[in-house]
C-alpha cells in the first residue's frame, strides 16, 4: 500500500449543498474497510458540521476551522491548533457592520465582499491574521494556519507521513492541501487554479468526483495516477545534453553496481540525501560501516554490538525517522540470516502503511545472494528499493527480475550491466566501456533502448569537497586557466576560482573580453572545473556582446560567487 490515507475537503468535494449522498458515503466505508485512514479537512465550525455528517465516525479525525481544530470523533475529544478568535477584532468588524458574522473557536467568517473591511481592520489593529477564500466564503485565522498545519496535526496523532495522504479537494483554500499530500486530486467542479495544481482531476463533480477518486484508491492504490506524479522525483544525474535523470521516492528498484571505490556509496548518498531532504522515510541496510556520515539518522548498532529488529521496527513506527541499521558488529555469517528476519518485517509494515518508502541493501550479493537455502516469500513483492553491488552477477534471480533502472560505475561498467542482461536475456545491455570522469553507464527497464551515459549526482559533502577543490585547491597545469590576451603576449595561470577571481580584477580590460568573446571562461568552467550550470550561466554573459568589460566581469563574480562562497576580490 502506497497511500495509506485520505484528506478529503467537506463542502463541494464530499458533500453537496451540505449533504453527502448515499454513494459517496458507500465509497467512503470501502476506504475505511481497505484499512486506510479518512481524514476531513474543512472550513466548517464543528457545531455546524457534525448534524450534518452522520457518517463523522468513519473519521480517524476532523481538521475543522481551516486547520484550527482537530476533533477525535472515536472519543469526541476536541483541540484547539491556534489562538482564540480575537475579541477585538470581532468588535470592530461588527462596529464596521461586517454580516453575517460567525465565530468559531479560532475562525472569524463571513462572505465577499466584506474582505475588504476586514481587512482594513486587521491591518489598522495591527493583527497578523491572514483572510482565506472559499469561493463566496471570507475566513479570517490567526497567522500560520490553514489546511495544511491542520492536516499536519492530525498525521502526527495517527503517526503517518504526508507522503501516504492523498488529498481531494476542490476550492481555493484546498491549495494549502495539495501541498501537503503526496497526490492532488481536484474533482471537475473544482475552481481552474486548484485543477491547475492538481495530479489529478476527476471526470465527475462533486461528491461524484470524490467517489470516482476513492473507488480508484481502494481498487488499485491509485496506481496509474501516481506513476505520472513527477513533484517529487528524485534526481540520479543528468545526460549529456543536460537533461535531468530521474526516479520515483517509491516504486522503482535502483540498481547501483560498480568496482570497488567507483563511486557506489557516492551516488546512493546522493539519492538517500533527496529522499531525507523530502521527507520519504528510508531504512538503510549497511552491513560494513559505509553510511556513518548520513545526515538526520538513527543508527542502530555499531562495531560493538549488532542491531536488533525489535529496535529497528520500533523506530520506523515514527514515520519521521530515518534508520540506519549497521551490521557491522554482527558475524560475517549471521547477516545474512539477520537480513533475513527484518525484510518480511519491513514489508509487513508496508502492506499496511506504505513505510519506509525506501530500503537501500548495501553489500547485496552477500544478504541476497543467487543461492539461498531457502527462497523467503518476502522476494516475492521486491519494490521501492535500491541495491547496492560489486557483483551483480551474484544476486538472486529475484532481484534481477525487480530491477527497474540500473546505474554501471567504475572499470568497464557494460560488463557490469552484463549479468543483467543476461538473466533479461537483453540484446540492448551493449554500450561503450569508456566513460568521463563523473560519468557512468545509466539503464532504464521501461526504455527499450541500450545503455546510456549518466552524469552523476552527488551528496552536499561531496560537492562541499568539490567546491573547496576548486575554490581552493591546485588544478595541474593542463586543466588551469591561462590569460594569454589577443596576442598570446601574457601566460598568466588561475589554477582555482580564487586565482581566477584575482588575475581577471588586474587584467586589462581587452585580455578580458578577448576571452570572454571566445567563450573560455565557460568552456573552463565546464570542463576543468566540471560545473556546468555555472558554465552555463557564464555562456549567457558571453553571449551579451552590448555588455561592457567591468559589467561582465561583476556578473562572472557574481555568478561564481553564489555558488562557491569565494571572499570577496573585487572582479
């Protein structure tokens, strides 16, 4: 199960002037009995809602107020998420003969086109509250509050990540929704900005729409729809025309294989990275000590002791987390039988909440080799998972036949890819074996087509390390930069940004834009100091011939500037 939850906006969405229909809350109840959690987010006071909405118990909770209430309906427990509605601004608003009137807990509201006494009136008292639409409808909260802080509220009650919701909706105050779910869905009768943002819009209105989304959920977990999710794609490199590389946070299996010290660990710190900063939960199985520097990670064992799988599965349960689990102070023989214990463990948890959204297996061909005594059930349903290799030739047929994308590093990386394409019985596993520094051989099951080169990502330590090296470091000869000038007179040699930054303030003006019409600076920029969208950006101020030589110069400053954090030099 990928999406584990539903937060669906009440008026126009699932209800029709005010009710929900017999059909919509038959969807509703096959939600809930798939194991899925319902969540209601909406702009409805609570004492309006609930006489409405006799179907309120098949919520795992109420977000009301435009996400300053959340109700329990299991419990009938009820908290406030903001501040109290300000008296003095209900005063003034009823001096200004704002009507109708209502207030709730926190929401002040009433209808258009009384946003503009409002606020005339926030702004006057010297409030932060913030006036939000719904359609006819004005909503005044305190600042920060909206659908999305609701929302958020309500997942930490029921321990389950953003990245598990699907949100319906269908107005402009849905806006804050969508952001907060993995897939948006606007049903037809939404207004055109919200189907604009939308994953998805519904064929059907309404409470019709929202049916035709859920029914869709229960059926197939949203299968078709999120393959075509592209927010939230996780970068692997870029081609050589400067196309970005890139995969689904959950669904594809990566294959990263390579020699030793090619760049393995590199590339797969590069991805957990993506997947850290966006919030997908990753469980990283490390059984020689490769991940210690990963940021924001729990790691459970060490060259002491081994982990164990109670500890591991406790702390996945928070769906914040992010696991480390080193194997390290295990016995060579027993990981693999460890292994063994918390993969069906982990893709229990999966079935039922959609987490970890990734487990990367370092080391594979040891935990899960071409030859087990005993083929476990759990290699049944691989997905969502990234292996991590030397020897792809000794994995299990299993994972060969999971594998969806595969990146070749290192010496002769086509024979890497070989075992591969082997086992697929491929004619396509042919590519050149020579490759650029940074480069390797990138392969695409979906793609009918042969190997082809990949530009690598990296991880921020690498390009902190690469920035220094260039910012700082000494480049041999062949790859410094030379100011020669027009007449080949000067042999002035930058071998880093800073010296670079310094020889172009004291050269004269026609040395420097001899090299600049040329474009040097962003072929050196390119090729020597491999950064190519700093090349890029230098390209253009090459291509401004009404520029002048000190207005190059300060964008060329500029430009490496922002992305090197040089002291300053006065180019």
């Amino acid at each position: 199960m990928r999406f584990a939850a539903v937060a669906i906006d009440y008026d126009g969405t699932l209800a029709q002037d005010g009710l929900v229909d017999s059909s919509t809350a038959a969807a509703l109840e096959q939600v809930v009995a798939s194991g899925r959690k319902f969540i209601l987010v909406t702009g409805r006071m609570l004492r309006e809602l609930l006489p409405l909405f006799p179907q309120a118990t098949l919520c795992a909770r109420i977000v009301a107020e435009n996400g300053a209430v959340l109700y329990r309906p299991a419990t009938r427990d009820q908290r406030l998420l903001a501040d109290p509605a300000s008296a003095v601004l209900i005063n003034t608003l009823k001096r200004k003969g704002v009507t109708p009137l209502d207030v709730g807990d926190s929401i002040i509201a009433t209808v258009r086109p009384h946003e503009v006494p409002i606020m005339e009136a926030i702004r006057d008292l010297g409030l932060e509250h913030h006036v939000i639409f719904n359609r006819e409808s004005v909503m005044v909260l305190p600042p920060g509050i909206n659908k999305a802080t609701g929302l958020a509220a309500a997942l930490d009650e029921l321990q389950l990540s953003p990245h598990e919701v699907v949100g319906i909706g269908d107005s402009e105050n849905d806006h804050a929704l969508f952001q907060a779910s993995e897939l948006a869905v606007a049903v037809a009768s939404a207004v055109p900005t919200l189907r604009d943002a939308a994953d998805w819009v519904t064929a059907r209105s309404n409470g019709a729409g929202t049916s035709e989304a859920l029914l869709a959920l229960v059926a197939d977990d949203m299968a078709g729809h999120a393959r075509r999710l592209t927010r939230h794609r996780i970068t692997l490199g870029s081609r050589q025309g400067g196309d970005p590389v890139t995969m689904s946070p959950v669904g594809e299996n990566l294959l990263i294989a390579g020699t030793s010290g090619s760049g393995k660990s590199t590339l797969a710190h590069a991805v957990l990275e993506q997947l850290v900063d966006q919030g997908y939960q990753s469980c990283v199985i490390d059984p020689e000590g490769d991940y210690p520097s990963m940021e924001k990670m729990i790691m459970f064992g060490n060259s002491q002791r081994g982990p164990t799988v109670v500890e591991v599965m406790t702390a996945l349960e928070n769906p914040k987390a992010q696991v480390l689990v080193n194997l390290v102070g295990l016995p060579l023989e027993d990981r693999p039988a460890f292994f063994l214990e918390l993969l069906p463990k982990l893709q229990e948890r999966r079935v039922r909440t959609g987490r970890p959204h990734r487990i990367v297996v370092d080391e594979t061909h040891h935990l899960m080799p071409k030859r087990w005594p005993a083929m476990p059930e759990s290699l049944e349903d691989l997905h969502s998972m990234i292996f991590v290799t030397v020897h792809p030739d000794r994995l299990a047929p299993q994972v060969l036949d999971s594998v969806d994308l595969a990146v070749a590093l290192g010496h002769e990386p086509a024979s890497t890819l070989q075992p591969l394409g082997d086992h697929r019985r491929s004619r396509r596993m042919i590519a050149v074996n020579e490759l650029k520094p940074g480069e390797a051989l990138f392969w695409q099951r979906a793609e009918d087509l042969p190997p082809e080169p990949l530009l690598m990502a990296v991880p921020r330590a690498e390009r902190q390390r690469h920035r220094r090296k260039y910012a700082e470091g000494e480049l041999p000869p062949e790859r410094s930069f030379y100011f020669r000038g027009p007449d080949g007179k000067l042999n002035l040699r930058a071998q880093n940004l800073i010296m670079f930054r310094q020889l172009a303030d004291g050269i004269d003006d026609e040395t420097w834009l001899h090299h600049l019409r040329q474009g040097d600076y962003s072929r050196w920029m390119k090729t020597a100091i491999k950064d190519p969208s700093l090349a890029e950006i230098v390209h253009e101020v090459e291509d401004m011939p009404e520029l002048s030589a000190h207005e190059s110069r300060q964008r060329v400053a500029t430009a490496i500037q922002e992305r090197y954090t040089l002291p300053a030099t006065g180019i």
